[in-house]
C-alpha cells in the first residue's frame, strides 16, 4: 500500500490532551500580561511577599552550594529537614506525622497539591472546592482526571462553606474536600467549631481532607486552626505546608507535604519520576528557615498587620465593603456599588490610576464583585494605590 502524502493526512487530530487545552489560562497571569508593558504601576496583584528572604536563610542555601551540596537527596527530601518539618507541625499545626514515611518534601506546595490529586483521583471522581479559592485548584483536579465541585462562599458569611452546603453536594463521586485557611483570596479563617464539624462530615462520608495551610503562620487574631489537630483525621487528611508566604522564599520553591503512609507513598512515586528530589540547596536553606527563622516570620507577621487594618479601613471608608481579613495577605473588597464588573473595574483601574488587582472571577464565577487586592507590598506603595483607587471611584 502506497503510504498517503504528508498533505493527505488528517491534520484536525488535536495535538493537545483535551484535558490542557480546555483549561484557560492563570486569570491573574493572563491580568498581569496586560501591567507589564506599563510605567508608574502600582500593583497590589501579585501574592508574593515584598520582603527579601531573610539573610541567615539565604546564607544556609549560598553554603550548602560552596561546600558542594549540589547532588540529589533522597526522593523523600532530606531526612533532617523532615524531622524539622514534623516538629514544626506538631508545634504549629498540632499534628504528629511520622518524619521518616508519612513527609514528603516538594517543589512548592504547588507541586504538593498536584501530587494529592494525582494519586488519589480516579477518572471523573470530584473534588469539593470552596470558592472563592487560588486559581491552581480547580485545574490540577481537571488534570488528575477528576471533577472539581465548587462550593461558592459570600461575604455576608465570612466566605466560609457551610455543612449543608457540602451535603448538598455530596456524589457517590466524592473523593476528596480541598481547603485553604487562611485563604486566598479572601484571608478568611475557620474556626475551630466549623473545622471539627468539617472533620466530622469528612469521616462519615469516607472522604480525604486535603487541607493548604500555607498561609498558617499569617494569622492575625490568635494561632488559625488545622486539621493535623484532629487525631483522628489522621488517616483522612493530607496537610500542606509550605516556605513561600511566611519566610518570604517565594523563588526558593519548598513545599511539605503530610499525611498518611499509604497517600504518601502513591505520591512520593510520582514525584520520584516527574521530579526526583526538590533542589538540595533549598532544603538546606528551610531548614535553616525552620530552625532559626521564628523572629522573622513575627516580624513580617506585624508588619503586615499594620498593613492588613490600614487598607481595610481606607476600603471601607470609600465604600468598597471588605470582610476584614484573620490571616494571610489579601483583602477582597466589594465593589458591586460602583455598577461596573469585576474585571471592567480592574481594567479601567489600570489605564486610568495605573493600579493593578486581579478581578474576582479568577478565584470562582462567586468572584464576580470583588477584585483581590495585596497587602504584600509596602505602606508607602498602599498609601499611594489606596489614593489612586479612591480617586477613581469617584470618578465613576
């Protein structure tokens, strides 16, 4: 058989799995294309801390390169820097995991939260997501084959998921429940008697808690509640934590990831073959985070504090309501009062005041109202943004 020309060929076989190519892009990156080409922007977007990594830590990552630490660690992550995050957690988070097979160390939480869905989803199975949530959630679910179920939060209930909420939406396709407190966008924070009840509906419906808790340290009224302090969650949840937003080592891409043996392991296979290890220099440097970086993440902590009463004050007094936020550093205030959409406003924002937010609708379709803004940035920056952001509303 004479084989067909090149030319003949079906060329509208798609080259893409379809599962990639339906998913649209980052709503904040895809925002944030449009500040890069601008001068004199302020941008209040961008969830990264404004603080260089404090110099100790860097100091450990500069060494372990200069005594040659530059080879592969254990596919787990460097033991010691396990035994450190345990301890951290059990002081911190209130759980005990078992630093030798229920830690793994990760690329970022990112890659954590990837990991979770990837190991635990079978095709089509769903994922409970309280919204608004970080924009990576619901496509790392659509990647792992399952089905993200979003729960859609409001204001006028602190953006917190109610138990009849997820009984409502409760399949025999249910597999899991993804949770982020503190929360991004909205720096919303469970309490401890809506956690346990969350805890509860988890255990009775057979379903595994995968908690994000990587904005706990950034909790401004009281220590925020995990999920490791349930003893008996233990084998239903897998906890997240991570080095980006409280010892501002974004770049240094460190995640931890906790939880059962057996959920573990399924995801430590994946990593060993899609990553093998995280960078060894950046583990010696958590480690130094973990050991001696306490004064700093309280020092940050009360820096953005101050920042966190001074933005919500000015929102509230121009009357964009905000829900005051209990930890992490945003503020995602509603500006349903100036008539224009979520994404109208952050556009004009830009070419009017040259202030940069991300529209709402990136964390959820709940987010159509709001635009989330971030107090990583310093005082004299939000002072400035907070004048512009005025201004232009009276304009309207």
């Amino acid at each position: 058989m004479t084989p067909q020309p090149l030319s003949m060929l079906d060329t509208k076989k798609s080259r893409l799995n379809p599962r990639v190519a339906h998913i649209p892009p980052s709503g904040i990156r895809a925002f944030f294309d449009l500040v890069s080409a601008r001068e004199d922007v302020i941008s209040l977007g961008v969830g990264e801390p404004d603080f260089a990594t404090p110099w100790h830590i860097c100091e450990a990552g500069i060494h372990s390169l200069e005594v040659g630490q530059t080879c592969y660690t254990s596919n787990s992550g460097m033991l010691e820097l396990r035994e450190a995050a345990a301890a951290h957690i059990e002081k911190f988070h209130g759980g005990k995991f078992c630093p030798q097979s229920e830690m793994l160390v990760t690329v970022g939480g990112s890659e954590a939260i990837d990991l979770a869905m990837r190991a635990i989803l079978q095709p089509h199975e769903e994922v409970l997501i309280p919204e608004p949530c970080f924009v990576a959630y619901k496509p790392l679910t659509v990647l792992a084959g399952g089905t993200p179920v979003p729960i859609p939060t409001f204001q006028d209930n602190g953006f917190l998921p109610s138990i009849e909420d997820l009984e409502k939406a409760l399949t025999p396709a249910t597999k899991a429940i993804l949770l982020n407190y503190p929360n991004n966008p909205t720096g919303a924070v469970i309490s401890k008697e809506l956690l346990e009840a969350i805890a509860e509906f988890a255990l009775r419906h057979d379903l595994i808690i995968i908690s994000d808790e990587i904005y706990l340290l950034l909790s401004y009224e009281g220590r925020s509640p995990s999920f490791a302090e349930i003893p008996e969650l233990h084998d239903h949840l897998i906890m997240i934590m991570g080095f980006s937003k409280a010892w501002a080592m974004t770049g240094w891409r460190l995640g931890i990831a906790a939880g059962p043996y057996d959920l573990i392991a399924g995801m430590t296979k994946i990593h060993q073959y899609s990553i093998m290890c995280a960078p060894t220099f950046s583990q010696v440097a958590a480690l130094e985070a973990l050991r001696h970086g306490d004064d700093e993440v309280r020092h940050m902590q009360k820096e953005y504090d101050a920042r966190r009463r001074l933005i919500c004050h000015h929102f509230n007094r121009m009357g964009l309501t905000t829900h005051v936020p209990k930890g992490a550093f945003y503020v995602f205030p509603n500006i349903q009062s100036t008539g224009l959409t979520s994404q109208a406003f952050a556009e004009q924002l830009l070419e009017k005041e040259n202030v940069a937010v991300v529209p709402g609708p990136a964390f959820g379709d709940c987010g159509e109202g709001y635009v989330r803004c971030s107090y990583a940035t310093s005082l004299e920056d939000i002072r400035e943004a907070l004048e512009r952001i005025e201004r232009f509303v009276k304009q309207i």
